[in-house]
C-alpha cells in the first residue's frame, strides 16, 4: 500500500505532494529530497534509521555534495523549530543515523473510487479514457519541465552606456525611466554622484562635495536621491571602492531637479552614526529602512525622521540578515538571510516585518552556497532580479533562481526599467596581484611594460588579468602559497621563484578567503565549501568532517590544532578544531576575520580592521583594544608586528602591544595590503585594474 502523501509531526502539515510544510501562521516551500529523509523517519518513528540507509533509500546510489544528509536534517529542524542541543523532534545518534522522536499522525481521509452500479457507456468510456490520458501526457509534461535543466531568460540586445576609466557603481533608474542615477569613483574618498538622460546621453554631475558615496536610489516620488555617506574614510589614492577604515554613516539626500541645474550640497535625513548603514530605502511619511545592526545582531531597521526614532523591523538570533529590498507597488519587503547550515532563505515581509512567506533559495535543485546574493524587485514587485557570482538570474519568490542568457561577466547590480523591458545592470572586473619586495627602503625597480599591459605599482609574480591574493612564506622551506582564480575559481597555487603550480583541485564556485601553511611546512589547511581541506605538497587532500560548517582558516597554531571560524552560532564566530579528533572549542567571541598567535596570547582583527588582544584560552574574558593597529593589513613576525597605517601612508613596525617601533617605507598607492613578512621580505597584494562600466540589457 503506498504511503500517504500528507502526515502530522506536532502542528505542522508535512504535504509530500506540494513539497511544502504547513503550520499555523504560514507554510515553507522544502526540497523533496528533505521532505524523503523526514518521510522515512517518520515510517520508522521511535527507531534508529543509519545513515546508509537514508542514503541509500533517499539518493540510490547518486553521487550527492558533501554533508547532503546533514544539511537535510538542519533544514528540517530549521522549518520544525527544532534544536539541535535539546531536540524534541529529530535526534542525532552520533556516527549511527537519527531518530523522529514524536509521533506521526498519518493523514488517511484519501477519497476512495466510487463504484457503479450500473456499468458505463461507451461514449462515457471513452470520455474517462481520453480523460486518463489527458492527465497521464499532462503530468509526463510537468515532469520533463521539473526535471530538465533550466532553460536561460533570453537577452535581445546589449548597450554599453559608460566608457570611462573611472569606477561607476550604484546605478538606478528615475521612477520616470527617463535617467539613470549612478556613484562615480576617482579616488578612494573621491566620488560624485551623476545623472545620465537615456534618450541624449547627457550626463549632469549632481553632487557638489566628493565623498565616499554608496547605495543611490531615488525617492519613490523621484524628487530627491538618497544615499550613504562614510564621512570617515582615511585611505587615500587609490582606485579601491573600499576604505579600509571608515567609521561614521550617514544618509544624505539631493534634491534631483535642484542639482541637474547646477551641483548641489546635500542634506542629512541619518545623522552619523558609528554602525554601519546599508542600502537605505526611503517609504512614505519621511521614514527609511536600511541594514544595520541591533544588539551586534545584521537587522532591517526602520527610522522615522519625524519623530528620529529607530526601531527595529526584521532580525534573528541565529540567522545572519545580509540584504534586502522593497517593493512599493506591494508595500512588502523582501530579506535573504544566511542559516546556520549555509542556506540562503528569501523572506518576504509585510509592511510590519512579519513574515508571510520563506523559502531557501534554488538553483538546479540545490541550495545557493555561502557567496551572498544582490536583490532587486522587479517594477510589478512579483519577483527579483538577483546576482550571485557576477551573473543574472530571475529570483522567484518561492526561492527559484532561473538564469538570463547574456554575455556580460561580472555583475554586481541590476534593476528592471519601470516602464518598459530593460535591465539596467553594472559590471566589471577587478584584477589584483602579488608582489615580493624588500621590507626596507630601497631604489624602486621600474616594471616592464608590455601590449595592454597595466601600471604596476611593485613588480608582480606569477602574473595573471584573475584576482590573486593571500600569499604566505612556507615555513621552513622557500615556497609561496596563494590564492588565485586563474583557472577559473579559486585555488591553491604554489610558486617557486621560477614557476606557479596549482596545487588544489577543487570544484564549484565558493571564494576562498585565506589559507594557511602547517607550522613544519609540509601541509596547507584551507576551508572549501564548508569543510576544512589540508593538502600536502603533491595535492593529495584530506577532509576534516566538523559538526558544523565552516567558513574560513585562521591560523595553524599548534601541530594539531587550528584556529577557523563558523556561521554558528553568528558570523565570524571563532572555534580552535583539533585535527586529529575533529573536536570544536568555541571561543565567545564573533566578527572575527583574522587571528595571530603568539605564546598564549591571541590578537583578533574584525571586518572593520579593529584589533583586540586576548588569552589563548577559550574562557570568557574582556579583550583589550590595540587601536594602532589596521587588521586589514597586519603580519605578526618574530614577536613583532608589521601594519600599514594609512594616515603616515608607511608600513611601520610594532610591538605585541601596538607601540610603534620604526616606520620601515612608505608603500604605494594600490599596494598597501601586506599578507606576510620573512626576513626582509614582504608579500603585499597590489590592485592592477579596477574597472566597472554601466549596460542596458533589452529582454
């Protein structure tokens, strides 16, 4: 007898046959290979079920990513309510399989076939089987739909409508589509924001003042254009969009019909503040949504500026909130936020916050990985436009990502017209090199020129028109590690002063952010697609399988014990994972991009760049600030440190409480990243090009 397809587990529907979990106040879109796993256990609730067995009852045989059967449970006790440390639905017997700790309620009201009494017509047979046969050719349709590859939303036409050297970004159309808006980078700290008419091709400079500007979009109405301000941004000359140390936002506003007649000063609706502000949207009644952060937690925040109140409209505890957008034809919002188990999930919120509808993001059937994704609301607001990897997809708002046929790489940002069938998109690349140069002062050695060739601040190694970064001295020996996408996505290379070799062979598309060398020189960690990977010197690699994903390796500290950190319990959480037993320790603390041992002390950089110190140890402690130091480029070498402080423009050198010892040189524009220091050597990654133009796309 076939299973039923709709059970009970507490108070939710589980409907196998709409893929969907229905509870009290709303139902979750879930992939039928979880909703499987959760039918088998609930076949076998009370028992033990191992993990060969879902395995091969759930995938017969097919060859399924790494941790795909964890993920299914996490996704389930997501959706559940469950938790893992004290579960009441799903347990996890260790290294043996898992068990539905509660009853099932089977939903067995199916209506049965009614009988005749009286035996059929022809013509009524013959309307029954034409009937059957309908359904049978209807459903083998659906099928082959669901079950083939995702056909691309074609691209007509492409119009390239900047051309310059400089750094376009932030691009949008007027609500009357009748001009684009966009940020227009010079220098670092240096940016206007200009108007451009579609129909003439005019562009208008709209700001008086340059700044550091971010996230220009018009007002509903389409007077005024707001965006971000970074008042404090201290890096100079340089084509980077990034200062590495900014420490006030703003939101700011121009009035658009006053600056297209002359440049206008802007006015402030935020005043400055310490946390940062993200994609500020402007709603009825003077108030204004953005990304921020409450009690350390990512959230969409809500400011009236009437009333200057902040309140906060959408965050969670466990799930890291990235962006976000609102359509007004609609009034809802739109939300991705991050899992804990490295989903992408869309939330779509009324007006209040309230979720009204969640599903993980899908593409090909599987969810999304850890790149975070850029939305856009189309003009109707019945789906988004969506970047992920530098191309386009249509977002539904069930979570299906369905990509668009076109030739531009690297997108960053896109926006449908409100009036017509155009995409408004930004793309470009940024190539990054690594150089070698002396750790002291010394006669600057020109670099070659060539065909096409760029401006090198300092002589590159290993030069490639991909990103390379995060270059590390092997200890012991005379090789380099780094990072580099030259093959097509990131990979660890190794050079030996003559040649790069790739030493990994990873697949997908995850962005490695560091690696690091074992303290004898013979391996390398690295963390790819959640799991930490050590690699000897001829490539063969080894898993260490962790109770939870991970993000990024920190340091190798100890013959056997690594620091790296994890989305759980919130981002940048720092663990130390021992390699031999593949035990986690958590450390209470988050944020963390960067760590350097020394003895028993422990220093800590953030995303911002601010570097704590503290003690090896795991126990709660407060840190101490060392503000001299810019984590952001920071090397500890022989119980020194090596920083570049960006307002001296110098590399200088440290001791492990952050006094300064001595400027060594000044580094040049372009090249202030340090990432390791041997010797009288240092290693510093040097941006090459950095460019990014404005298209219209035709559908």
């Amino acid at each position: 007898m076939p299973s039923p397809q709709r059970f009970f587990i507490e108070d939710h529907l589980i409907d196998l046959s709409r893929s969907e979990i229905i509870s009290a106040d709303h139902s979750v879109k879930v992939e039928p290979k979880v909703l499987q796993v959760l039918l088998l256990l609930a076949q076998n609730a009370q028992q033990v079920v191992s993990h060969q067995d879902i395995m091969e009852q759930v995938w017969q045989g097919t060859e399924v990513v790494p941790n795909a059967l964890q993920r299914c449970i996490a996704r389930l006790r997501k959706v559940l309510g469950d938790d893992a440390k004290s579960p009441r639905i799903i347990a996890t017997h260790p290294k043996i399989g898992y068990r539905l700790m509660t009853e099932v309620r089977w939903d067995m009201d199916t209506p049965p076939l009614a009988t005749q009494s009286k035996p059929f017509s022809v013509l009524h047979n013959k309307q029954v089987t034409w009937g059957i046969l309908g359904c049978i050719i209807l459903l083998t349709g659906l099928f082959i739909l669901t079950n083939s590859p995702l056909q691309a939303l074609n691209i007509k036409a492409l119009k390239q409508l900047t051309f310059t050297d400089a750094f376009e970004s932030e691009a949008t159309y007027s609500p009357d589509g009748q001009y684009i808006v966009f940020n227009r980078h010079v220098q670092s700290c240096q940016s206007h924001i200009w108007a451009r008419n579609i129909q003439t091709g005019v562009e208008t400079r709209l700001s008086a003042d340059t700044g550091f500007y971010r996230d220009t979009r018009f007002t509903p109405d389409g007077r005024s254009v707001i965006y971000t301000k970074q008042r404090d941004c201290t890096q100079q000359d340089t084509k980077s969009p990034e200062p590495h140390q900014a420490n006030c936002w703003q939101i700011n506003m121009l009035d658009f019909a006053e600056s297209l007649v002359a440049p206008q000063v802007s006015s402030v609706r935020y005043q400055c503040q310490e946390r940062p502000i993200e994609r500020p949207i402007a709603l009825a009644n003077h108030n204004y949504t953005f990304l921020s952060t409450v009690q350390d937690r990512p959230a969409l925040v809500n400011y009236n500026a009437i009333e200057q109140k902040t309140t906060a409209v959408f965050t969670s505890s466990t799930d890291t909130i990235y962006t976000y957008d609102y359509a007004p034809q609609r009034n809802h919002f739109a939300a991705l936020y991050y899992t804990q188990q490295r989903e992408h999930v869309l939330a779509i919120l009324d007006s209040t916050g309230k979720i009204t509808q969640q599903n993980p993001v899908e593409l090909d059937g599987t969810v999304t990985g850890e790149d975070p994704l850029f939305i856009r609301f189309s003009s109707t607001g019945e789906s988004l436009l969506a970047i992920k990897q530098g191309k386009l997809y249509r977002l539904g708002l069930e979570g299906k990502l369905t990509p668009y046929s076109t030739t531009v790489q690297g997108v960053v940002s896109a926006q449908h017209h409100p009036k017509n069938s155009h995409i408004l998109t930004i793309a470009g690349n940024k190539d990054t090199d690594i150089s070698h140069i002396p750790l002291h002062e010394q006669r600057s050695v020109p670099a070659q020129s060539g065909i096409n060739q760029h401006v090198q601040p300092y002589p590159s190694f290993a030069r490639s028109k991909s990103r390379e970064k995060f270059a590390k001295y092997q200890p012991q020996g005379e090789l380099i590690a780094f990072i580099s996408a030259r093959s097509g996505r990131d990979q660890i290379w190794l050079w030996d002063g003559k040649l790069a070799t790739q030493l990994s062979r990873f697949t997908g598309h995850i962005d490695i952010e560091q690696l690091t060398w074992s303290p004898n020189g013979k391996r390398i960690a690295v963390v790819n697609d959640g799991t930490l990977s050590i690699i000897d010197l001829k490539g063969k690699a080894l898993e260490v399988e962790t109770k939870i994903p991970l993000t990024q390796v920190l340091s190798w500290h100890h013959v056997s014990r690594l620091l790296v950190t994890s989305t759980q319990p919130s981002r940048g959480t720092m663990w130390e994972l021992d390699i031999d037993t593949a035990d986690l320790t958590q450390y209470p603390i988050s944020d963390v991009k960067a760590a350097w041992v020394n003895e028993q002390n422990l220093y800590i950089s953030n995303f911002a760049g601010r570097v704590v110190k503290r003690s090896l140890n795991s126990d709660p402690q407060k840190p101490t600030p060392i503000p001299t130091l810019n984590g952001n480029s920071l090397v500890l070498h022989q119980d020194l440190f090596y920083s570049y402080d960006s307002r001296s423009e110098y590399l200088s050198r440290y001791d492990l409480n952050g006094e300064l010892l001595n400027r060594l040189k000044p580094l040049k524009p372009f090249a202030w990243k340090i990432s390791d220091v041997k010797g009288q050597q240092v290693l510093l990654e040097q941006l090459i090009e950095l460019n990014q133009d404005i298209y219209e796309l035709s559908l």
